[in-house]
C-alpha cells in the first residue's frame, strides 16, 4: 500500500492525471452517462494500481469522476471494486497488439 501512496505524490502521476482531466474536459465521465455535467475532481484507476501497476499511466484505464462516482467504485472497508467499478472494468481492457507473424 506505500507504493501505491508514493504513486499518487508522483510527478508522472500528476502530469498524467492532468493530462487526463483535460482529456474528459474535466467531466465525471459516470454521471455524463446518465446525462449530468459534473465536474470531476479524481482520476479513477479502472484496474486498480494494486492489482495492475503495469496499467498505471496508461490512457484507456484512466477515467476522469466527480468524488461521489469515484466513492461508488470501491467498496471503502474491503477496497474491493464495487458492481459499477466491475462493470467499467469489464468495458475496459488493453488493446489488442497486433502479432506481426
């Protein structure tokens, strides 16, 4: 867990979690499902950095959410991925690379 929390105090990290607020025009990329502009404050790991470290700066796993969506992604006692983070994880997954054989 202390890797993870040096993670976030990163300058890599807080470049790229600019980078990727800009992105989302810093809209929580939930509630724009349903239709609500909300402003996002939190860069959301889709696979979490724990279980996928090799996935943390890259683009397709990084989602932009206002802090009640980002609350709702993770069970906060188990930190366990709650029914909506599984679904995000689910629609999210790395890009296919080409085998050039």
């Amino acid at each position: 867990m202390k890797i993870v929390k040096a993670f976030y105090k990163t300058t890599r990290w807080l470049k790229k979690r600019e980078r990727i607020l800009r992105r989302d025009e810093y809209l929580c990329q939930e509630c724009k499902r349903f239709g609500k502009s909300t402003t996002a404050q939190t860069v959301h790991h889709i696979h979490p950095l724990e279980d996928h470290p090799e996935y943390g700066y890259e683009n397709w796993n990084l989602i932009s959410l206002c802090n009640p969506c980002h609350g709702s992604m993770h069970d906060r006692t188990t930190d366990e991925l709650t029914e909506i983070g599984k679904r995000w994880k689910e629609r999210a997954s790395p890009p296919l690379v080409e085998n050039s054989n």
